[in-house]
C-alpha cells in the first residue's frame, strides 16, 4: 500500500467518521436539546456556506463564480446543491429526529442501489445477476432494521423510514452529478450547495418564526455540526475519494454508519437488536458486493 493511497484511505475513513460524529451529535440535539430539523439544517447548512465561500474567495477569488458560469453550469449547480446535497442533508436529519442516528445512516447507505438501477435504466439494461442479489441484501437488511422480522411491526416509523430512503435518493443524485462540476474545486461546489441549501431552508419553513433559543450546550452542538459534519466532512471524504477513486472509498464509508451506531448505542441509549446487526451487515455486504462488482467490470474494460 503506497503513501498516496493510504492518505486517501485516512482522509476518506476520517471524512465518513466526521459524518457519523455529526450524525450522533444531531440525534443529543434532537433528543436533549429538544431542536426542530426545520430549524437547525438551514442554519448548519447556511453557516457552513459562509465559512467555505469566504476561505474559497480569500484563496481562489476568480474560481468563486465558475460554477455560473454558463446557463448549463448554473442548471446542473442547481440540481446538485439543492436536490443532492442540501436535501440530503434535511432528510438525514430529518430522519434521525424521527429514528436514530443509526438507522437514519445506514437508510443513507442505500444510495449505491438507487445509482445502480439509474444506470441500468439509462444504459438500457437488465442487471446482472450480482446486481440483482446486491439488491437483494439492501432489501432484505432494510427489512430486518425497519420491522425487527415481523412484518406485522414496525421498529420505525413509516414516516422515518421513507425520509431514509429520500436521502439515500439524494445521495445518488449528487454523486451521479458530481462529474460534471469537475472542472470546480470541491471546496467552492460545496460551499454553494450549502449555502444555496440554508438559504431555501430558511424561506420555506420560515425559522424566524420557530421560536427556539439554544443553551451552551446547544450552541456547541450546532458549531459541531457545522464544522464537523460539514466542513470537514465533505471535504476530507471527497480528498479521499480523489486519491483512491468511488468504489474504493465506498468500503472505507462504513466508518460513518459504524461510528453512528457505536456513539448511538453507548451514549445515547438508542436500542440496537440482533435484528438491526443483521440488517447493517446485509447493507455492508450489499456495498460490498457492488464494489466487487465495479472492480471487475473495470478490470475487463483494461
């Protein structure tokens, strides 16, 4: 293992762990400090903004505005900020206000499935076998989390498992469109999305009229969050993915739902059954199956 790729390993492990990290602290913001998704996503988000598009334009100042710089730039900036990341981001959130910090990760983890039948519908083509059986797990797993094996039950609410699955959706949607923003540093496409996404946030549910006061510890929460969750966890993922590619750092991602979960369960209390073990190792097997999968197809191509 070269010094490249293992720098690309440790920021992309580092990066999925800051997603985690967040993903916990915004279930104690939920749960203790008692705060509305409504609230504190178009205020992280916004925020979050700021500090990328400031430092973007202290060091890069003529690449700020190259994501408008023409009308199919702009539309495919759009897409990506609002509908991939920053919605993303809301369901996330959204989801684990309504579950667990947890479930709402590993219902994230979907998003390779949701790419995979973008593909075979835009490639015009049947999955493969492998294909169908990854997919196959993602099922099988999302049922053993959601109903703890009777169908009868739900362990979740209907409502968090659907919001799970958007995020997931969204996922797929700015990782499908992030080739096309190549040409623009990560930094600056993030900072967009971001601030884009606090802005539109904080027009449609109105949070001025949220009537919330945070405490210290709440205040540090949102600051975590920001910093963590955001900032540096976009951009340490995405340096990583840079250095060893997608499919490789898809592997190195379960740190986020394995720190999620860990955090979750020790700190939080939040119930973690044998059912929920099973269904996370048939996702992680699912993601697994994929990149194996993606290995060969490029293996075959050389």
């Amino acid at each position: 293992m070269n010094k490249l790729y293992l720098k690309g390993v440790l920021l992309t492990v580092l990066g999925a762990s800051c997603w985690g990290l967040s993903g916990s602290m915004g279930q104690y913001l939920f749960t203790v400090q008692k705060m509305d998704s409504r609230w504190l996503v178009p205020i992280r988000l916004g925020l979050a903004g700021v500090i990328l598009l400031v430092y973007s334009f202290i060091k890069n100042r003529k690449e700020v505005m190259l994501p408008w710089a023409n009308l199919k730039s702009s539309i495919i900036m759009l897409l990506y900020g609002l509908i991939g990341v920053s919605f993303c981001q809301f369901f996330y959130f959204l989801t684990i206000e309504l579950s667990s910090a947890a479930v709402g990760t590993i219902l994230q983890d979907l998003a390779p499935v949701f790419i995979l039948i973008f593909t075979c519908v835009i490639g015009k083509r049947f999955p493969k076998v492998t294909e169908i059986g990854s997919i196959a797990m993602a099922l099988i797993g999302v049922f053993l989390i959601t109903t703890h094996g009777n169908i009868k039950t739900m362990s979740i609410s209907s409502m968090a498992l659907i919001t799970g699955i958007i995020s997931g959706i969204c996922v797929a949607i700015y990782n499908i469109l992030a080739p096309k923003l190549s040409h623009i540093k990560v930094i600056i496409i993030q900072g967009w999305s971001f601030l884009l996404g606090g802005v539109l946030g904080a027009l449609i549910f109105k949070i001025w009229e949220i009537k919330y006061v945070p405490n210290l510890y709440g205040l540090f929460g949102i600051v975590f969050v920001i910093v963590v969750g955001n900032v540096l966890a976009f951009n340490l993922y995405i340096s990583g993915v840079q250095k060893i590619g997608p499919d490789k750092a898809s592997l190195y991602s379960f740190a986020e739902p394995i720190t999620a979960t860990v955090i979750s369960t020790t700190m939080l209390h939040s119930k973690f059954t044998l059912y929920d073990v099973a269904g996370f190792i048939m996702i992680f097997a699912m993601l697994w199956l994929i990149t194996l999968d993606a290995k060969k197809e490029k293996s075959i191509q050389k």
